[in-house]
C-alpha cells in the first residue's frame, strides 16, 4: 500500500470517524425528543419525523465529501436522493395518519438500509465497518416490519422511533474502530 493510499484511508477514517459520532449523538437526542410524543401524530411529530431523513441527507453529504479519495460516492448520492423522498414523503404522509407515515418510514428504511449495508461493504477493506453492515441489514429488516405494522389494527410510532437508537449504538461502535484504523493507518504511514 503505497503512502498516498494509507493517507487517504487515515484521512477518511478520521473524517467518518467525526461523523459518526455526530450521527450517534443526533439519533440519541432525536430519539429522546420524538419518543414522548409518539403516541399523536401532530405536526410537531411530524415535523420531527421529517427532520430525521433531513438530517440523513447532511450526514450523506458529508459523507461524500469525507470519502472522495477511496471510492465512488454513487451510492451515497443514490442514499442522498432517497433521503430527499422520504422527507417529502413523510410530510405529506404526516397529514394522512400513522399507517402512511409507517409504510414511507419502512420502505425508506427499507432502501436507506440496502444503501448502508453496500456501502459498509466496499469500505470493507478500510476497517472499522462491520457495524455499519450490520446495522444496514438489520435496518432492512426493521423497515419491512414498519411497512407491515401499518396495517396493524392500532399502529404506532413507537417502533418507528426506537429504530433510530440501535442505528445510534451502530454508529458509535463504528466510530470508536476507526479511531483505531485511523491511528493504525497513520502508524503503517510513518513505517513506509
């Protein structure tokens, strides 16, 4: 591995490293503020659901930016764009009721999670990503559920919710095993 190769790994890993972090805290604090008013749908609670994607959009963003130089960003401008959906998506569904919100949340869930666990995949070789393959797979799953639980004869937010704080505990995992990859990285750099 050339020194370019272990900068760009190390640069990469320490910028994802930041990110997630930040997406960790974000699904925490998103959670706790949107879970108490779970049992209404109202625009608050809509407004709030439409933030999370909103927000997925940004973390995507940086995504790309932090990642140029070790592989392609299609999917993460792919995740962009079905983030972007979900958002109007989940506007316009908060105004129908809870079984519309649960089957947009799903079937982005559903979408978003594929995208995560690709993506988790082709940085495989960076390290640090087992949890983000994970947590795609385990999103897909949780997705398909939120679809079929709006047909539910009292559906409820509350899953919908909760699923944003597994994928917090997912991100913070990844987090801390880049910051080894990433001080791994800039140790076989200064040996090359």
């Amino acid at each position: 591995m050339t020194t370019v190769a272990v900068a760009g790994i190390s640069t990469t890993a320490a910028a994802l490293r930041r990110l997630y972090f930040g997406r960790f805290a974000f699904a925490i604090v998103w959670a706790a503020v949107t879970f108490p008013l779970a049992r209404h749908l109202n625009p608050l609670t809509a407004a709030l659901l439409v933030i999370y994607p909103l927000f997925d959009v940004a973390a995507a963003i940086v995504d790309v930016r932090a990642s140029r130089a070790t592989g392609s960003p299609t999917l993460l401008y792919a995740n962009i764009a079905i983030s972007l959906l979900a958002a109007v998506g989940l506007g316009i569904a908060g105004a129908s009721g809870i079984p519309p919100v649960l089957r947009v949340w799903g079937a982005w869930a559903v979408v978003a999670g594929l995208i995560q666990l690709v993506v988790g995949v082709t940085r495989r070789k960076m390290g640090g990503q087992w949890p983000m393959i994970i947590s795609g797979g385990i999103s897909v799953i949780a997705g398909g559920s939120f679809v079929a639980a709006a047909s539910a004869d009292n559906p409820a937010l509350t899953n919908a919710i909760g699923y944003a704080i597994p994928g917090a505990i997912f991100f913070l995992i990844a987090a801390i095993r880049l910051g080894r990859v990433a001080k791994g990285h800039r140790g076989a750099e200064r040996h090359i």
